[in-house]
C-alpha cells in the first residue's frame, strides 16, 4: 500500500488559538523576546529560556524570534508616525507641565563602524526635596523613543512618542538640551513655544573651560573662582557670570576656541536663567536624557565584543524602547496583533495559489506551414492523454468536521455520547 507523504497545512485550531508562526506558544514566544531584550547576549537570552521552560534553543533562534517581532515592532510605529503626520488627528489631553529632552550615543556597527542613535526622553516635573531640605525638582513617568537615523528622520519618527504623551494639549512644555543645533531644530519642529533650557553642567562645562585657558601667567581663573562663577550662574543667572568672562577674556587677549566658547554661552542667554526655571519647577539638568543613552542604548547595544548590523539595531532599540517605557504589554500586544494579520495574509494567498491550480499552457495556431505527412513507417507520436482533474487544495465541505467551532462545551457533549 503507497502513502502519500503528509504536507504542511493549516489546522484550524491553530487559528482558534491565536497561534503564532512557528513552535512556540505565544506565551512563549513573548517571555522568549522579553528575555532578549532584557538581557545583553541572545545565547544567555536561550539559556535562560531553556532553565525556566525546558525548551533547547539555538542562540540564532532566539535572535531570528526577537529580531522579527522588533521589525513588525518599527514597522508598525513608523506607519503610525506617518499617519499623524499626514492627518494631523486630535492629540490626547496632556499634563499640566511636559518636558522632553534629546541626546544623541555611540554604537559598535559591523566592520568596526560607530553610528549614532539618537533618543528622546518626556517626563513630567515633580518637586521634592534634598537631603539637606532643599528643593529639588525630578524628572517622572518617563518614556522614551530612539532611532538610528538622521536627525531630520528622527524628528519626524519621534512624532509617534511626543503626540502619544500630549505635547500638543499640555499646560505647560520645556525643553531641555545642549547647544546642539538639531536639538535647536527638532524644538521648532514640536514645540516651539517650549521654554528653553541649556542643560546646565553643559554649560558650567563651558564656565570651566574658558577659566581654564592659558593666559600670560597660567590659567585665566583659578579653580576656586570658576566654582564660584558656576555657583553665581545657577543660583543668580547668566548676566554678571558672562559679563565677568567677556572682561578677562578681553584682558588676556585670548582668541581662537576660547572666544569660541564664550560666544557659544553669550548666544544662549535666555537658556541659562536657571533661577527662574527651578522658580517655574522646571529641572535644569539633562540627566533624564544622558541616562536613557545608557539604559536604553547602551546597556543592550555597547556590550563587550558586540558589533551590530545596521538594519538589526532599531528594531531592537524599539523593544527596548518599550521595555523601559513600561509598555510592554501594551506593545507586544500590537506585535502579536500584526504578526496573526501577517500569517492569515499569508495563509489566504497560499489558498488562493491552490484553488487556481495549476497554470495550462495553451498553444495557438502557428501561421508556419503545415508540417508535411510522415512517410510510412514514421508514425508521429500519439498526442499524450489530458491530464485528469485534481481536487487538491480544495476547503472542507461544510458539513466536515473542521468547519464546526471549537469548544470544550462541545468536546464534554462528544465525550458523554461517545
């Protein structure tokens, strides 16, 4: 007796489920990826897999899963970035204050490359206390977007986060950078009534730099005046601190870089009065940004050894976006969403291909010749039979057994008469 060999096929319960492509449970698949993304090596990422599941998988595995739920992950927030901004829908209610930063990190690229990823931070102000019973005001409820891309891309892309957490709506909105111009740019482009902040240890940086350029007879401030122009310019503002360095710049006749840097601070004035930022509750520092570059980015992406393909680094930097925004959920639910789509596409097409069936050549009349009678003895050769009809691929009757639903109420039925 001859066998035909089993094909792969779709079994309805698979979609009555909510399988996923592949092995794995969706379940499984997500605590999988989670891992993944947590942890900074897809080989630890499988084993730990395999210690709570007692499920072996290749390191190229766990990588194929992650990084194919990380690109329907950006493909996804790209549409939408791109449908915001081409219909312009009705933000969500915003926070009574908004502020958002943005910075820019190194990563390892393949070939020995180093590119930029660029990250933006939103958060709302919220006043506490040092331990001295100071004020002090902190940066909550963050959440974060980094691409690698350019900055004009990443302005555009970044709409998804800062429409999301209500820019638009908010009561008040700040912005806190450098000096970087396309920091400058991306304010313009979405919120240009932001209030503006030069992180302020950027610009005691500049304070100290200048203090310490070499005049005649050393360092044109000593370390102790610089504190205290630094202490002036936090807690009394810019005028008096850029005045007193306009003086002793001009007085060492001093040029090149350090006039470089002095002109960098007179230019941003209006960004540096700290007093009446903290006044408003508004932080002066940049550290929500610099620490999402660390545990957003680097953490995952600047491990020992590690170079990246291009194409594999914002899929991931989308997860572990998500991750340490505290959206996972909602985000995997949107991933395991499209990637049903994606296979129910891909199921309907096979099944169309099969119903077609397949592609009969039909010849028309040539306008040669007709060819000349064979001579005795050369019969032609016999025309070959029609080939028969196939049913293959057709869908079950509807009175077969697959076609009825699912249910343990209707396995218990089966059960008590069987």
């Amino acid at each position: 007796m001859s066998v035909q060999p089993a094909r792969a096929g779709f079994f309805p319960l698979d979609d009555e489920l909510g399988l996923l492509t592949g092995d794995l449970t969706p379940r499984l698949q997500e605590g999988l990826v989670r891992l993944s993304t947590h942890i900074p090596s897809f080989a630890k990422a499988a084993s730990e897999f395999a210690f709570w599941t007692h499920l072996d998988l290749h390191r190229t595995t766990a990588a194929r899963i992650t990084e194919a739920a990380a690109a329907t992950a950006v493909a996804l927030q790209t549409r939408e970035a791109e449908r915001i901004l081409q219909t312009h829908p009705l933000p969500p209610p915003g926070p009574a204050q908004l502020v958002f930063s943005v910075d820019g990190a190194m990563v390892p690229l393949v070939q020995g490359r180093w590119a930029e990823v660029r990250t933006l931070a939103v958060g709302e102000p919220s006043v506490g206390a040092t331990a001295e019973g100071q004020p002090l005001v902190q940066t909550r409820a963050l959440s974060y977007f980094s691409r690698l891309t350019d900055s004009a891309s990443f302005g555009e892309l970044a709409t998804l986060e800062l429409h999301r957490r209500g820019v638009e709506t908010a009561g008040r909105v700040a912005a806190l950078v450098d000096g970087a111009e396309w920091c400058q740019t991306f304010i313009d482009l979405h919120a240009p009534q932001a209030v503006r902040i030069l992180d302020f240890p950027h610009a005691a940086s500049y304070v100290d730099a200048i203090g310490q350029s070499a005049g005649a007879a050393g360092e044109l401030l000593s370390a102790n005046e610089r504190a205290s122009l630094c202490h002036a310019l936090k807690h009394s503002g810019p005028d008096t601190v850029v005045e007193r360095l306009r003086s002793t710049v001009e007085q060492a006749g001093a040029s090149g870089e350090t006039a470089t840097q002095l002109a960098y601070l007179e230019k941003r004035l209006e960004q540096m009065a700290y007093p009446r930022f903290v006044a408003e509750q508004w932080p002066i520092g940049s550290g929500s940004v610099e620490s999402a570059n660390k545990l957003v980015v680097q953490e995952r992406l600047k491990g020992a050894g590690m170079h990246w393909a291009e194409e594999n680094v914002n899929p991931m930097l989308a997860l572990r976006n998500a991750l340490c925004s505290d959206r996972w959920v909602e985000v995997w639910s949107q991933i395991e969403d499209e990637q049903r789509r994606e296979e129910r596409t891909r199921r309907f097409e096979r099944q169309r291909q099969r119903r077609a069936g397949p592609v009969v050549l039909v010849s028309h009349p040539s306008t040669s010749p007709a060819p000349t009678t064979a001579r005795r003895g050369e019969g032609a050769p016999a025309p070959s039979p029609a080939a028969p009809v196939t049913t293959e691929g057709r869908r079950p009757a509807a009175t077969h057994p697959w076609r009825r639903p699912w249910s343990l109420r209707r396995q218990r039925e089966l059960a008590s008469t069987g």
